[in-house]
C-alpha cells in the first residue's frame, strides 16, 4: 500500500470510529483498540494501547486495548503521573525504552513492567483550547520504540489527534443538547406547576413562582424539583393537590 492510500485509509478509518462511537468513551476505547492493532502490523511489534483525555470541568478519561492497558491507565489517572501526563504537559514525545531503569514515576513504572511490558512511547494529541489528549503504546521489549517506530507512531498520532478532535467537538454538541433539553423541560415543569399554584392561590404568575422558590429555599432543592413533586401530586391525587408552602 502506497503512502498515499494509507494515508486515505487511516483518515476513512479513523472517522468511521468517530461517527460509529455512541459517545467520547465509547469513542476512545475504539481508538485504543485499532491503535494498538495498526501500530503492531506496522512495526511488527505486540503493542498495546492507552488514550487519555482531558478536558475542562470535566474528569479525566481515559481508555485501553487491554485490561493490561487499561489498569496502567487507572493508574496513572488515581496518581496524577506517568508518561502520557507528562506528554500533555510538555507537549513533546515521552520514550521510556526499559522501564525496569526508569525513576521518574516508580509505582507507574513498577505497574508497566508487572504488566509484562518494558517499554513504552506517549504522544501528545493537540486539541482545541480546553482540551488535551495524549496516546501511550506499550511494548514487551525494552528499547522497541526506536527511531523508526517513533517516527511511524507519529505520523499515526498527527492523524489520530483530528479524529479525537472531531469526537470531542461532537460531544460537546450532544452535551449542550442535553443541557439544553433538560432547560427546557425544566421550564416546562416550572410553568406547569406556577400555572397549578395561580389556580389555587389566584395570584399572578410572578407570585405563583416566588412561592416555589421560596419552597425550594425553605427545602434547599432547585425549583425544578418541587415543581416535579407538585406535579406528580397533583397527577396522582388530584382531590388533595392543594399546594402547601
């Protein structure tokens, strides 16, 4: 296969996995799992794969080709250090070619080579503002990310970013969907039950719902909470929904 068509490939596959993700997790582990598979063929290496991602507000995430990959993952995110950490900090490659001599993160290195691995290369994946991602391949040979694996893992990384990139912009819309669709249904709540609270006071909608928020207060729960607990009163027992304060 030419440079070219591999090329081609790579970007087709890699937004099939996008489109065909339910959502960013979903998304990252499928991308761990055909890394690991791409990168082994090409360099002839039994690789295994981690994804990690950061983004604001939001808890780290992270996913592996294998429990193996996945454990060392775990790890690295409860301790906040290892290699793909320090690649999203640096922004630069992360090679450790023998774990076993490796001192600057012990209980991860010492988690690597338990894991049967000795060897290992983490890549930055350059986000949008707000974001970062970083790609990890592990090998159970010392020194097996040489200079000519490190270039092809590269060039897969450069490629895997805007796929990650897509992924992310994606569920970040879904997500401002959903906000936005629970909005919504809040305020239809609210309104309803305002609506429930003037027939039963004869107040104005104002007065209707300074009342649930002072319920809400008084309860310290968000309006939309008592205004679903009304609602369901009034739905289930409609001879005693006269609304108490």
């Amino acid at each position: 296969m030419t440079r070219a068509r591999l090329g081609q490939y790579l970007a087709e596959r890699l937004q099939d996995l996008v489109l065909e993700s339910a959502d960013v997790q979903d998304f990252l582990q499928e991308l761990s799992v055909f890394s690991a598979g791409f990168i082994g063929k090409t360099t002839g290496l039994p690789v295994l794969c981690g994804v990690t991602l950061v983004r604001s507000r939001r808890s780290v995430a992270s996913a592996g080709s294998a429990p193996g990959a996945r454990l060392l993952e775990e790890i690295q995110r409860a301790t906040g250090l290892g290699p793909s950490l320090a690649a999203l900090e640096s922004g630069a490659a992360v090679s450790v070619p023998d774990a076993r001599a490796d001192s600057r993160w012990p209980r991860y290195d010492r988690a690597v080579v338990k894991a049967g691995q000795l060897s290992l290369l983490a890549l930055p994946l350059p986000l949008d503002p707000g974001g970062a991602a970083a790609i990890a391949f592990f090998a159970p040979e010392a020194g097996a990310f040489d200079d000519e694996a490190i270039v092809i893992c590269e060039a897969f990384a450069a490629r895997a970013a805007k796929a990650v990139r897509l992924a992310v912009r994606i569920g970040a819309l879904n997500d401002l969907n959903d906000d936005l669709l629970e909005a919504l249904n809040s305020r239809t709540s609210i309104n309803l039950a305002s609506g429930i609270v003037m027939g039963q006071r004869r107040c104005s909608q104002a007065e209707a719902f300074a009342i649930l928020s002072r319920v809400s207060s008084n309860r310290n729960i968000k309006v939309r909470v008592v205004a679903e607990d009304l609602l369901r009163s009034f739905n289930t027992s409609p001879g005693a929904a006269h609304f108490k304060r």
